[in-house]
C-alpha cells in the first residue's frame, strides 16, 4: 500500500485497547486506518505505576505515550498515517476495564528527541471513542444552532469566599461572543441563549443578532429548546459524589435545583443533537475502578450526541473560557470535533500545569465531522485570515483616492480633483450605494509603488468579514497578471482568473 503525503484532507487512525487475558499487563490493540482492515500490535501499559507519577503531567503523559507506542508497528501506523495527510485524527477506543481510569489526554509521544503533546498538537487531534449501535448523524449543514444555558442559581449570590461562586455571565458571554458573532453576523451560526441575564446585556445580545430568552435554567427550559438546535452548551457548577455526576441547574424561581446525571440524560432524547459542551466541572469524571465504559456523564451522553466535551476535574473558569472560544472558532471553520478540542487545549497549554488536559471529547462512531461548513465560504475566509496575517494588509499606508467614472477622464493631471475619501469608502460607495445599482466592475489604479495590492487585500479581508451566507456578491481574489493579454473583454478576463 503505498501513498503520497496530503493526498487527502484527514486520516482516521483508530486504536481499540482490549482487555489483557489472565490480567496481565499486556493488551491486545487493534489498528484501523479510515475503517479499513485492521492489524493487531500489543501495548504494555502499567496502570499502578502511572498512578503513582499522577501528580506530575509531563511524567505521567510520557511513561503512557512510552507504553503505548513501544510496540513498533504502533509507531509504524502513526507515521504512515501522518504522512498520508495533513491532519490525523487518532481515536481511543479502551475496551479495557482495568484502562478507563488512565489519562489519555496527557499522552506524549517522544519520537526522536522530540516530544509530542497529542492532544494540543495542530497535526494529531486525539479523542476518545465510546462503541454505540447508534447510527451516526451524518454532519450539518446550513447554518450551526446553539442553545447556550447559563445557570447560576440565587443561591451562589449569597455563598462566601472559598464555596461554589455564582457565574459572572457577562464575562462567559463575552468570551464566547469574540469566536460567535463574526458567524452570527454572516448566518453561519445561530445562537438561543436560556438564563437569567441583565436586561442591557440582553438587549445588546438581540441588537447582535441572537435570540435571548431571559428565564431560569431549569431542565424543562432547556428540553423544550432542544428540538429546533444542533447543539447543547451548558455552562455551570458540577460535582461527582459515589460515582454520580450531578449538574447544578436552576428551578422556576431561579433558585438551586441539583440535577443527577440518570435525570439529565433521560430528558435529552435520543440521538438528536450533534454536540453536547458540558463547560461544568468534574463533567467527565469517573468512578475510579469501575469496570464500566459508560462510568460518568459524559460517556452516556454519547448515546444522545454524536460529540460530548466534557471536563475531567475542577477547572478554572479562565480556562474554561478560553478553552470553549477556541474550540468553537475551530469547530465552525472545519466541522471537526477533535480538531477543535485540540485548538481549545492549545489555548490554555501551560508547561508548568496539567489544565491542559482536563478538557476530554468522546465521540460516537464516524462522528469526527459535526458539520460542513460551506466549502466556498470556507475558503474565502481562510484566504482572508491569510492576508489579514500580513501586517501591510492588516494595517494598509492610509491612501485617499479620487473617485472616477467612465466618462470622465483617467489622467489624474486633467481629471478634476473631486473629494479625497479613502480606498474602503470608495469601493464600498460604488459596490453598495445607499441608492440604485451599484457598479459591476471597480478598478483601482495609480503609480508603482502605491501599495495597491496591500489595498486591495485589505479590502478582500473586509469583504470577508461582511459576507453573508445568502449574499449574491462573493469577493474573488484574482492575479490578472498572470494571464496573458488579449483580446477578450474585462469580465471574461475575470471569469479566466477565477477559474485559474
């Protein structure tokens, strides 16, 4: 089987752990690539000795990536999936009862001298997988929904320092409003906020085009939401007590209402929603020794959601900001699930804290992809996000310029000085009057040296950022110089540069 390097977007390398026979230490892995054929290789993992250097990260993740990869055929499959594409997603399924307790997110691969976080790095994105007879949702497409519940009962207003403190809602709005709203804006994502919010920042969520629902958090609320969404974030404090998670909610008062995990999960249906982000405490925790696979919330979520994100232990609240608007800023540029929990570890990686690896995403069979972004919206804004990373695009030299129609003259030392307004202005007059048609073609000229190209970026990038999603006006970046000259008119030459 031979293969060329990026010959295909992503592979899917999937290591099913099964249990060891007469409970020893080696386990028997089977190896999928893109769910075809299947070797075996064996993986020596000393589970008691793990836990005795669980208090140091870095040690811990490199003994279980040293374990699990001993085994050279393992090596070989990784290496050979990352060279068959740009992006490998490696899935852990652990069949094995005596494994469920390891923390896989810290796995660290050492290759050569040099170390590999797998669940920050930007080429492997890890994730757990838990087997379902379930069907996979097949991924979205059309705009993303979201039901965002903030719960943070009255209760929490009176608790004194060092307890469980109430949410500062604005701050969680806002830190998910930066990755949000640029998609809000241009139709891509459509956002039900449920919780009690202040009435001005209520109002300013409307203005920026979500739906608020101004009411307490109860499960009730949030069920009845669920049919019309792709997906359930849910923001509030958790806890894990005698092998139960349970999820501090709110009832119709606002007051507290402690929610086990058997009651939530019953009251979310079946097999509805793409994701469930669980931005709660203790959310994917775990009943140390138990031989269950399904132990814990965020595993039995997996039968009503094709992706569930989850936290592992208590998790500072900055981090679980900054973790969630990098994860979704991910999501919704690739639809990628794994891909996303890696850029939200990226986000909160620290070399002196284990934070990173709190964060855990359990995916349903098939279920990497949660939704497809539209491929042509896609690729505009990634060109976009390319020329905004130069600094002359970014930041363009301020150039005014002289409006010029065709019947008047195109020499600038004849034609008549008319008002100086700048670049942007001009060319969003004349595509986008306030009145009438605006222009099909605008031309910016001028001397060598004028920076027209910067310009002309910084314009695309702005554009960009404008599109909507049933807009009939798409910006097309083309290099006309690098096709030859003839004779053909002005939009046949454009049709040629877009098609190049």
């Amino acid at each position: 089987m031979t293969s060329t390097p990026d010959s295909r977007p992503s592979a899917t390398l999937l290591l099913r752990l099964r249990s060891a026979p007469d409970g020893a230490d080696v386990y028997p892995v089977d190896i999928t690539l893109d769910g075809e054929g299947s070797l075996t290789a064996q993986a020596t993992v000393p589970a008691d000795a793990l836990t005795a250097c669980e208090s140091s990260p870095w040690e811990y993740g490199r003994r279980l990536g040293d374990a699990l990869f001993a085994d050279a055929g393992l090596r070989r499959a990784l290496a050979y999936a990352r060279g068959l594409a740009p992006r490998v997603s490696l899935c852990l399924q652990v069949d094995a009862p005596s494994l469920q307790d390891l923390l896989w997110e810290r796995l660290i691969l050492v290759d050569g001298g040099q170390e590999t976080v797998l669940a920050t790095d930007s080429r492997v994105a890890l994730s757990r997988r838990i087997p379902s007879e379930t069907p996979a949702l097949p991924p979205g497409r059309g705009a993303f929904s979201l039901l965002l519940v903030l719960s943070s009962p009255v209760e929490l207003q009176r608790t004194p320092e060092g307890s469980l403190q109430p949410l500062d809602v604005s701050a969680e709005v806002s830190a998910l409003r930066e990755a949000w709203t640029p998609l809000v804006e241009r139709g891509q994502l459509r956002v039900t906020i449920l919780g009690r919010l202040e009435e001005a920042l209520a109002a300013s969520l409307r203005q920026a085009g979500y739906d608020v629902d101004s009411e307490p958090a109860t499960l009730d609320a949030i069920v009845d939401r669920l049919d019309s969404v792709d997906s359930l974030h849910l923001i509030a404090h958790g806890t894990f007590k005698n092998g139960r998670a349970t999820l501090l909610l709110e009832n119709v008062e606002g007051g507290a209402a402690a929610t086990p995990e058997d009651a939530f999960v019953s009251r979310l249906g079946h097999d509805t929603l793409r994701l469930v982000f669980l931005q709660a405490c203790k959310s994917a925790a775990r009943q140390p020794g138990a031989l269950n696979v399904m132990s814990g919330l965020a595993p039995k979520l997996t039968g009503r959601a094709a992706g569930v994100v989850a936290m592992q232990d208590f998790v500072r609240m900055e981090d679980a900001r900054r973790f969630a608007q990098a994860f979704y800023d991910a999501l919704l540029r690739s639809g990628n699930a794994d891909e996303a929990a890696n850029a939200g570890r990226r986000a909160i990686y620290r070399p002196d804290s284990g934070n990173w690896a709190i964060p855990a995403v359990y995916l349903a069979p098939k279920a990497t992809c949660l939704w497809q972004p539209d491929p042509v919206l896609k690729a505009i804004h990634e060109l976009a996000k390319k020329f905004k990373g130069r600094s002359d695009a970014k930041h363009p030299f301020p150039i005014e310029a002289i409006r010029q129609w065709p019947d008047i003259s195109s020499k600038m030392e004849t034609s008549p000085p008319g008002p100086r307004v700048r670049i942007r202005d001009a060319v969003d007059a004349a595509l986008c009057p306030p009145q009438g048609e605006g222009s099909a073609i605008v031309v910016i000229t001028g001397n060598h040296g004028r920076a027209k190209t910067a310009q002309l970026q910084a314009l695309y990038v702005h554009h960009a950022g404008q599109l909507q999603r049933d807009s009939d006006r798409l910006p097309f970046y083309v290099h006309l110089s690098a096709i030859p000259a003839g004779d053909e008119a002005l939009e046949e030459v454009l049709a040629e540069g877009i098609a190049l």
